[in-house]
C-alpha cells in the first residue's frame, strides 16, 4: 500500500502562512528564507496571543513550538522542514 504523503510545493504563488513569535531566530530565519526566495506570506504572531496559540496547535495537531508553517492551508512543518525543502529545490 502507498503510503506517500503529498508533496506541498511552496510557490510564489502559494498561499504561505508562518505562525512566530518576536524575537526569535528561527523565526527571523524561515521569514528570511520565504523573503529570500521572493514567497509573500502572512504573518500570524503568537507572541502574547493565547487565541492564535491554540489556532496553531489545533492546525499542526498539537505542536506549540514556532515558526509553524502552512501552504494552502496544508500543515508544512517548522523550519528545519522548511531548509531541507529549500536544499532539495537548489
């Protein structure tokens, strides 16, 4: 049985959502590495929002930790996710 998981592919014409928090690194990074790439995203901080840290977590099945990502409304992953996507595009 097949058990592939679909690809999401991220484009500049994706639909990209990061969920961070201010002031941290990883967050900057995966920011840095839409922007470097010339992908728009939209911004979902959860720094001093319970609101928007219970949407993340009922979204990634219970993940509370950021940068959290989403393209077209799928679940991607974090940042190492996101690096390991861009090595294999290069």
């Amino acid at each position: 049985e097949d058990q592939t998981v679909e690809v999401i592919n991220i484009t500049q014409k994706s639909n990209v959502e990061v969920y961070t928090a201010l002031f941290w690194a990883p967050c900057k990074e995966a920011k840095a590495l839409l922007q470097s790439r010339g992908i728009d995203f939209d911004t979902k901080m959860v720094t001093f929002s319970r609101k928007k840290v219970k949407e993340m977590a009922t979204r990634t099945g219970g993940k509370t930790s950021v940068p959290q990502i989403f393209v077209d409304d799928q679940y991607f992953g974090g940042l190492a996710e996101l690096i390991s996507y861009f090595k294999e595009k290069k």
